[in-house]
C-alpha cells in the first residue's frame, strides 16, 4: 500500500511561509497515497511561476516545462503512455494568460489527465501582477489605480469549452480537495480542478480570510446536481463563481484516447500517435 511519504524526495519547497501551495501538495500526494498509485506509475508536469515548481518536489516522473506549455507536454506524455496517470499543475497566470490557448483546446479535447491549476489570482514569482483571475480595483505593481478588467470566469468557460470534469476547492479544505483529486484522476477524460492557493506575499486582498469569507460550498445549494449543465452555469453566475466542490461532470462523452481508438480499430497506445502523423487513408 502507498503512503504520502513514498512522494516526498530530498528537496525543500522554497515557497514562502505561509502560501497555499503547500496545502495543494500534501492534497496530492494524499490523494495519489489514498488510490494506491506507486511513484513509478506517476507523472507530474508543471509549467512556470511560484505553483509550477511543485513537480520538482515529488518523488515520481515529472517535467518541469516552460511557460504556459505544461499542458500540450503533459497531453503527449500521457497519449505517448497511456498506462501511466498523469496530473498537470501550475498557476492561474501560467495556465490562464500564456497557456490559455492550450487550456481551452484542453478543456474540449478531452486527454485521460487531471490538470489542477493553484489559483491565487496574482503572479507571484514575478513579483506581484495582476493575472487573469485578479478582481477588478486590485491595486499590483502593473494595476497601480487598481485592476478595471472582470477576473476571467474560468470554469464557466471550462464548461463552455466542453469540459467532462470541472471543480474547484480551497487548499484549507484539505479532505475535499483530496477528495476532488481522486474523482478526478478516476473520471475517464480531462478533468480540471481550480484550486484556491492564497499567496500571502503579493496578494493581500485576497488572503485566508477573504476566500473563507467569500466561498460557498455546492454541498450548501439545495438540489445540486453535476451533471446538469444549466444548473452548473447558473450557480457559477450566482456566486460570481465562487463555488467549492464538483461543479460539472460528463460522463459520456469518450476520452481523446478512446475516440481515437475506435476510429483505430483499437491498435496499441503509441499507434495512435503514429498514426497522428501518419494518416489512415480511409479516414481522410
Ligand atoms: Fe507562494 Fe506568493 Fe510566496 Fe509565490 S510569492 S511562494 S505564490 S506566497
Ligand atoms: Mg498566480
């Protein structure tokens, strides 16, 4: 049986006292520990900024990639090996401002990996900017009037996009994050997890006691059901989308994987990508 304790390598996080992202980790590993993935059947691929240097500290397969760029890395790790889970990390800045492209192809392509996004809507290894997800009158070092831009309501447009597996959490609620983690590394599809990860350094207006403040549990909202599209939209838009818990699921749309399998006939996992590059002739 696997414990947290077989992820940890010798490497000291550097983040800062205090930041959430510490939180994201442990919920990780408690959760890869609690589904019995050994570190060997594991890949863990970060993009750039403060949240991406969590790849370096487990004790698995990983990449630490360039900016915005985790995702189409991860995409190919995964398709190249199917046998292996794959979880994608990174910040709302790397994954929703430079990554975006790829974030929204993602969302609708539809790749067997859990990419779980630490959202502390700043840019922290930077120093303090605003990101897409800042809320307007945030005053940062490139807003010094405040922000006037609305944060990009992100899993509203995961939905949009054609996601099969949308949540978000706060890194304080550790048994519900683990608890998304391992619903999503299960689902059979791209599962997208927003995580809120307070930076104690660069954002004070959103600290520890705003997002306990502002958040809302689904496990709150009467009749809440995941798999109704429409309800999943309105509930964002009603709580200007901060929400906890799973937001949407769908599960019968089929895996990128699986799709392309069946227009294979099934053939071994690297076929696939073979055959990417090298198209049947009845198909096209
Ligand atoms: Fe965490 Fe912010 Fe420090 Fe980066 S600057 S390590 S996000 S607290
Ligand atoms: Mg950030």
């Amino acid at each position: 049986m696997t414990t947290a304790n077989d992820y940890r390598n010798d490497i000291r996080p550097n983040w800062c006292p205090g930041c959430g992202h510490y939180g994201v980790q442990a919920a990780i590993a408690d959760a890869v520990a609690a589904l019995d993935i050994s570190p060997e059947n594991l890949a863990v691929i970060s993009g750039i900024g403060c949240s991406s240097r969590i790849g370096g500290y487990f004790y698995t397969y990983g990449a630490h990639t360039t900016h915005g760029r985790a995702l189409p890395y991860a995409q190919g790790v995964k398709l190249a090996n199917q046998d292996l889970n794959v979880v994608c990390a990174g910040g709302d800045g790397d994954a929703f401002a430079i990554g975006m492209g790829h974030t929204i192809h993602a969302f609708k392509r539809n790749v067997n990996i859990t990419y779980i996004v630490m959202d502390n809507h700043v840019y922290g290894l930077t120093k303090g900017q605003t990101s897409p997800r800042s809320d307007i009158g945030f005053v940062t070092k490139t807003s010094p009037h405040g922000s006037f831009e609305s944060p990009l309501p992100i899993c509203e447009t995961a939905i949009a996009s054609g996601a099969t597996f949308v949540a978000q959490s706060y890194m304080v609620n550790r048994a519900e994050l683990v608890e998304l983690i391992k619903q999503g590394m299960q689902h059979e599809g791209f599962s997208f997890i927003n995580v809120f990860s307070p930076c104690v350094t660069y954002n004070k207006r959103n600290s520890y006691d705003w997002f306990k403040e502002h958040l809302t549990s689904l496990s709150t909202v009467e009749g809440y059901d995941p798999t109704n599209r429409v309800q999943a939209l309105q509930t964002l838009g009603a709580h200007e989308g901060l929400v906890t818990g799973l937001i949407y699921r769908d599960d019968t749309k089929p895996s990128f994987e699986k799709a392309m399998a069946a227009v294979n006939g099934g053939p071994h996992p690297r076929a696939l990508v073979h055959d990417v590059v090298k198209p049947n002739a009845d198909v096209f």
